[in-house]
C-alpha cells in the first residue's frame, strides 16, 4: 500500500485499464488493440453500434474470457481467468443481466453472496446493505422472475456490488428498461462511481451525457473517438451551427441571404407550423453567429429562438461508426469480415 502510494496519486487512481486488449474468434478478430484507462469516482461509457466488440472487450476486462493478446489490469493486477484476488475487485454486471428466475431477490444475493467466498456468518449483513444501496427491501422476498424489469435490474446491479469491488463493470444496464426504469438506474449508477472506476457499455448516447465523465467509441472493435462529451460534441460537424426560426413566408430570402454569408457550407430547413427553423452550417465548425446576427439585425427577417450549436453526439456517433471515421487512422480498421 505505502509502495503504492509513493507512486503518486495519478497511478493510484487508475483502477481498470486496457493494454491492447485483442480478442479473435477463429480468423474474425471481434476486438483489436483496445486500450482505455478508467480513474477512481470516474464513470467511462463505452459506446459502439451493435456488434462493435463491447461486450467481448467488458468479458475480457472481467476475466470471463481469455483475450488473444493484451491484457486487462484492475487495481494494479492483471486480470486473468485464474486471477481470483484481481477478479475479487471486479463487480460485473453481464449483459441482459442473466439471473436465476425461481429464487427469490434474498436468496440470489446470498447465493452470489456465497460464491464470492463471504463467511456465511457475513452473508445477511452484506445482501441486506446491496439490497438497501439499491432500494430492494420491498421485493427480497419475492421470486425473481416476478419483478419488473426494473427491479430484476436492479437485483443483477446488488450482485455486482455485493462483495465491494472497486471497479464496476456494468454491460448496457439500462437496456430493455422504459425511460423512468432508466432514470432510475443512472442515478443508482451514479450514486456508486463514489470511490469507484465504472465502465458502462451502451448505444444509447443520452446515456453519456446523463451518466459519463468520459466516452470511448468503438467500432468493429477499434477505438474511433474518445473524450469528454463536451470534447467529443465539438468534433460534430454541427458545432458551432446557427439555428433560427423565422416566418415561413420569409425563410426563402433569409436563406439566399445567409447564402452569401462566407463560410456556410449548408444550409437546413424545416418547416414548423407557419415558421421554418434555418440552421445554418459552417466550414470547419467556423464562429459564423455574429456575422450572421448583423445581418439579421438590419435585415428584418423577425428572427425568434437564435441559438449556436453546441454539437451533436448522435452526429459524432455516426461519422465515427460509419463515415470515415474522426481520428483519420481509418487505414488501419479492418474487420471487413
Ligand atoms: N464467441 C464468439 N464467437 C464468434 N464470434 C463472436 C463471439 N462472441 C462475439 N462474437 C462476434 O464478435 C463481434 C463483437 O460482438 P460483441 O462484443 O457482442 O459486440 P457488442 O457487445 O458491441 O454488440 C460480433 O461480430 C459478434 O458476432
Ligand atoms: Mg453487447
């Protein structure tokens, strides 16, 4: 532990980290070359279109599956098949949070409880307070396969967290849940990264700015964008964008006009009610709201609701997962197959 400590603080906090995780299925490789580090109290979203490599990559962070080359390294231990210590920090919430139907909330837990080694004597104590950080109380003794979808959720997220790991590994928790279901387990999620490393797996981008400090995107099993959700809105080729409403019967003369303006590489109109909303798109994310304001302001164009973009996610999603990708290394993502 002191050994650890003269290391810094900066080692320290790296709880979970990927080197070069690779995983091939025969001649397909799924996953290649995968490296991430996730910090203490951080939550990482790992977003990637179905098919991606997620939920491979999450296995071989958690040691239920052997990477071909690489490794998984949680608090400062390599994570194996064998590794019981390495895999004792890990809490794993598998996708489709698979559980055993006919055995009620309480005697799940403690059965998970159980094949965790905790002393039997222990068990109660520790299903009782997983349950409470998940408000279960109410069903414990009800047979899992009678919940809600919610709840059986939240049951897979108490077995995740049962034996106190450091690092929570967490495959599309949200999914197949309805919007306050979804609600409801960020903010259990939430509520756990204190003092904790959380990776979660999702396609869903609200998810990333509800939940993460930081997203990686992954497709066909390589890395393609990561960044804070801010960084990674900024690389939408909408940033920067003026929206405006204005009177339907206007929008054609507003629109030649905004034509003229330098550095407007579209723009986009849709009709609302008798109003149109113009956004206008600039060349390299260019600052194009002042020119366009001075116009606007000797020109009469009755311009209501003007607003600059901030960026979009979906947008970023979809030219890092199927244009030509963002980083400009896409001569290197194989896996046609
Ligand atoms: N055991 C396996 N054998 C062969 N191919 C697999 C196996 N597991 C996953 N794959 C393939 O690897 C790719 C990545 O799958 P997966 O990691 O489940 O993606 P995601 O979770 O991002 O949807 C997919 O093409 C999938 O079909
Ligand atoms: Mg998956």
């Amino acid at each position: 532990m002191i050994a650890t400590r003269r290391r810094g603080t900066l080692l320290m906090d790296i709880l979970l980290e990927a080197k070069e995780l690779t995983k091939r299925f025969g001649a397909f490789t799924a996953v290649d070359g995968i490296s991430l580090q996730v910090k203490k109290g951080e939550v990482l979203g790992f977003l990637g279109p179905n098919g991606a490599g997620k939920s491979t990559t999450m296995k071989m962070l958690t040691g239920f599956l052997a990477p071909s080359s690489g490794s998984a390294i949680v608090c400062g231990e390599t994570v194996t098949t064998g590794n019981v210590a390495a895999r004792a920090r890990i809490g794993y919430l598998p996708e489709g949070a698979p559980l055993y139907g006919d055995m009620t909330s309480r005697g799940f837990l403690a059965f998970v409880a159980a094949a965790h080694a905790i002393p039997a004597a222990e068990i109660p104590d520790v299903v009782e307070s997983a349950a409470g950080a998940v408000h279960l109380q109410d069903v414990m003794e009800q047979r899992v396969e009678t919940l809600s979808k919610g709840f059986k959720r939240r049951v897979g997220l108490a077995a995740a967290i049962l034996h106190a790991p450091d690092v929570l590994i967490l495959d599309e928790p949200t999914d197949g849940l309805d919007p306050n279901q979804k609600f409801e387990v960020r903010r259990l999620i939430e509520a756990m990264s204190v003092d904790r490393a959380i990776i979660i797996s999702t396609h869903i981008l609200e998810e990333v700015d509800a939940l993460c400090h930081r997203a990686v995107i992954i497709n066909r099993g390589h890395i393609v964008a990561d960044g804070t959700p801010s960084e990674l809105r900024a690389r939408s080729r909408y940033r920067n964008a003026v929206t405006m409403l204005v009177p339907g019967e206007n929008a054609e003369r507003v629109a030649s006009a905004l034509k003229r303006i330098g550095g407007v590489a579209k723009i986009e109109a849709a009709s609302e009610g008798n109003k149109v909303r113009l956004t206008v798109v600039p060349v390299g994310n260019a600052d194009i709201a002042e020119a366009i304001g001075d116009i606007a302001a000797v020109s009469n164009w009755q311009v209501s609701q003007f607003s600059v973009d901030p960026g979009r996610l979906d947008d970023v999603f979809r030219q890092a997962t199927e244009g030509d990708g963002l980083n400009g290394n896409n001569h290197n993502r194989g896996g046609e197959a």
